[in-house]
C-alpha cells in the first residue's frame, strides 16, 4: 500500500493557508470574513512572535531536508498539490471555525474542500487543523482511499511547528512510512512525558 511505503521528506509538502507573513497579517487583519488574526488582538508583534517568528526559524532545516513549504495558499493551489504526482504527504496546517477551513483567498466549507481532493488520492493528508472532525469524516466517507491524520485537540502553531521538526528529522533517512513516523514519535513524547511525571 502506497502509504504503507518508506516516505522521504521530498515527497511531503507543508501547507500554510493561515499568513506566514507581515503583510498577509495585515490583509487578513482588515477582512471581516477571516478569523484567526483576530485572534491576536490584531497585533503583529503577538501573531510573530506566535506564529511567523517559529515558522522562520524552523522553515530552514525542513527545506533542507527536502520538504516543500508553500505560504499563502489558495483552495486551488491546494487542489492542485493533492494532485501533484511528486508528493505523496499533504500537511495543511490552517484553522478552523464554524466548519471551515481558513485559506489564503477565503474561509472554505468542509464540503467544498472534499471536492477538491481528488477521487483517487491514495496518499496521507494530514490536517493541522484543530478539531475538523467534520472534514475528516466527510473525507473519509468521501475518499476512502485517503489516509487522514488530524488533530483532536488544540495546541499552539509553536508546538505544531516543533513537531513537524522533529518529524522530518526522524523520518529523514529512516526508510520509514510517514504515518509509522508519527506514530514511533508520537509514542516517543508519550514516553517522555510520562517519565516526566514518574520523577515528579
């Protein structure tokens, strides 16, 4: 099974549809039909510090390690990469709110985004979007040839960032599947959390 198959970091591409920049903070901050910067009080500074300073500091060493980044996408560019023949690994890492998906043009209905993903995508898409149930079981009724990964709870875009670091630094030269990565990391924080504990 093609998700089942070693995965390089080559073949995966991180998917930004929330601003990665100062000026696509700005853009959004004045639209009324976008949400998460206003999250930040509409502050640049908050939203950098949070969100675009982490991302600058850990874009280099994914890119290094072949992953493509890709800022300030569209539903259409999104569309388009599901039908990339080069990658087999989506990460669209965005927000959610009210059952919709925020992209760089528009905040989208889950039921349009299924119809976008192509009927015979047989990779993984991974949602680092928080709590999109919704979209995953639609997806899932949708395009059952679709392996899907999401985040069942809320966590900080620093976090997420953080982990898709270290993902690609364990999957890199692992001759591993991308879902068996996250599963041996995964269990990996697991460890270490509970060994925290242990010592307190």
């Amino acid at each position: 099974m093609l998700t089942e198959t070693a995965t390089r970091p080559d073949e995966c591409v991180l998917v930004f549809g929330i601003p990665t920049s100062r000026e696509a903070f700005l853009r959004d901050r004045d639209r009324p039909d976008k949400d998460f910067t206003r999250r930040f009080a509409g502050l640049w500074r908050r939203y950098d510090d949070e969100v675009a300073g982490p991302l600058r500091a850990v874009e280099p060493e994914l890119t290094g390690r072949g992953v493509s980044v890709e800022h300030d996408t569209t539903l259409a560019r999104f569309g388009e990469l599901l039908q990339h023949e080069k990658y087999r690994v989506v990460i669209l890492f965005s927000h959610w709110h009210k059952n919709m998906v925020e992209f760089a043009d528009a905040m989208t209905a889950a039921d349009d985004i299924v119809a976008i993903v192509p009927e015979d995508f047989s990779g993984v898409l991974d949602l680092c979007v928080c709590h999109p149930e919704g979209l995953t079981e639609s997806i899932r009724a949708e395009r059952p040839r679709c392996r899907m990964r999401f985040c069942r709870g809320a966590a900080t875009p620093f976090f997420w960032l953080s982990f898709y670091r270290a993902l690609f630094e364990h999957l890199d030269g692992a001759n591993i599947s991308y879902l068996t990565a996250l599963t041996e990391l995964a269990a990996g924080l697991l460890g270490t959390l509970r060994g925290e504990r242990g010592t307190e």
